[in-house]
C-alpha cells in the first residue's frame, strides 16, 4: 500500500515539473491532478478514474478554506519562506513537522510557512486511510495532497519575497499563478511518463523545494527586464504575458 501511494506522489509531481509554467491557479490545480490520474498504475488507475471529476473540482478546496472560509491554520500549508529559516540545504531542516515545531516553535511556522512538512503529514493521513479502504476519505486527501505538491513547484511560494513587493513587483504572484495559464494553458504539455516509485519521500519533496527556490529569482528578474522595455507603452496582459511566458521557457 504505501508502494502505491508513492506512486501518486510521483505522478503528482511529475506533471507539475512537465508543464510550462511553474504555477497554479484554479486552473492549474485542476488540470494537474486531473492530467495525473491517467498516469496511474492500473491497480489504482481504475478507482481514481471513476472518481475524475471530484479529484479534479476538489483540488481547489485548500484555497477556499484559505480565503473563503478564513480558515487561519491553512494559510502556513501553502508556503515556506525559506529564507527566514536560512536554508543552505535540506540536511540542515528539520526532517517532520514535529520537529520543525520543537525549534522553531508554532509563531515562527505560522508566519514563515510549513509547506514541505505538512506534504509529508498529508502523505502519512493518505496512507493510514487507504489502509483502512476508507474510499470517501482517500478522495479527499488525494485531492489534498495534489494541491500541496503543485504549490511546492511554484518558485514564488518559496521565497520571502513571494509577491514582488520587495522588488516593486507587487501583483507578479497572481499574475504568474494564475492569469498565465488561463491565457496559455493549452499549450501546456501536461502528459507525463507513468508513476514511479520514490523510495524517500522526505528527500523528494526538498529536492522539489529546492529546484523551485533556484526559480524564484529567474522569474523575478525575468518578469523585471520584460517589463522594462515596456515603459511609457501600453500593453495587454496578453501581449505581455506571452513574452514572459516565452522568455521564461527559452533554455
């Protein structure tokens, strides 16, 4: 069982490292774990195909409880600041949610974020509940559980400076989350190869941390130079975004 539950975990986070933008709205959201489930093992291919539709409209819930319902403990799941833990590495973060707690204490997470642990409590609730085939409950998490690793690939859900505002950038986070993709989203290429297994998942979901943190200052400076040659011009959020968009992507 916990063989197979990797095997989401891998799934999920291949699609995300596949499409062309490293962000999501609730389009990306759903079109991520939508996409991931046809990349399932057939064990468990059939059981989340038939379930399609709620994995793929419920991937949005952890938002809603964020902003709709106000709910203040979801806020710190979405997001970690690294450099207000001052990484240098995973070997140097605490390994599990607990232990995050025992150093830096609750008021440190709850402002700095506790994204990559919380994934990790996500995947132990998943487990325990598949063990116990408890099908309403696996939908759940599942749907959870792909809207925690998609954040994870979004460079700008890493970093303190998370909305352009120590740049003078303000606005950039909803810009590249969201307006991007609905505009471009069909050129995304969200087929991936088949799930496989991660033996460590503490380890993945660092090694994805870490590769969407080396992003964060590609896409702000990126988004800065473009935004330059645009001075005293107007221009749409089309017209613009697609040259973000391309200029991004260039190898």
């Amino acid at each position: 069982m916990r063989k197979l539950l990797r095997a989401v975990f891998a799934v999920i986070t291949s699609i995300s490292f596949n499409t062309h933008a490293y962000a999501w709205g609730e389009w990306g959201h759903q079109h991520i774990n939508k996409a991931a489930i046809f990349t399932l093992p057939p064990s468990l291919q059939i059981f989340f195909f038939n379930h399609a539709d709620y994995l793929t409209y419920e991937s949005v819930v952890p938002d809603i409880r964020k902003y709709t319902m106000a709910d203040k403990a979801e806020f710190a799941r979405h997001y970690i600041d690294l450099e207000e833990y001052n990484y240098s590495s995973a070997v140097d973060m605490p390994s599990s949610l607990k232990d995050a707690v025992g150093r830096y204490g609750d008021s440190t997470l709850n402002k700095s974020g506790i994204l990559p642990w919380y994934i990790e409590v996500m995947m132990d609730k998943l487990a325990a509940e598949m063990k116990a085939g408890r099908a309403a409950e696996i939908l759940f998490l599942a749907a959870d559980l792909g809207h925690y690793i998609a954040d994870a690939h979004m460079p700008l859900h890493t970093s303190v400076n998370h909305d352009g505002q120590l740049t003078d950038q303000k606005g950039i986070h909803a810009f590249w989350e969201s307006q991007l993709p609905e505009l471009f989203g069909y050129t995304y290429n969200l087929h991936t190869a088949n799930a496989h297994y991660i033996k460590d998942i503490n380890k993945e979901v660092w090694t994805i941390i870490a590769h969407s943190h080396s992003l964060a200052d590609t896409l702000l400076t990126t988004e800065r130079n473009l935004k330059s040659k645009f001075k005293g011009k107007v221009y749409t959020t089309d017209a613009f975004g697609k040259l973000l968009k391309n200029k991004f992507n260039q190898p």
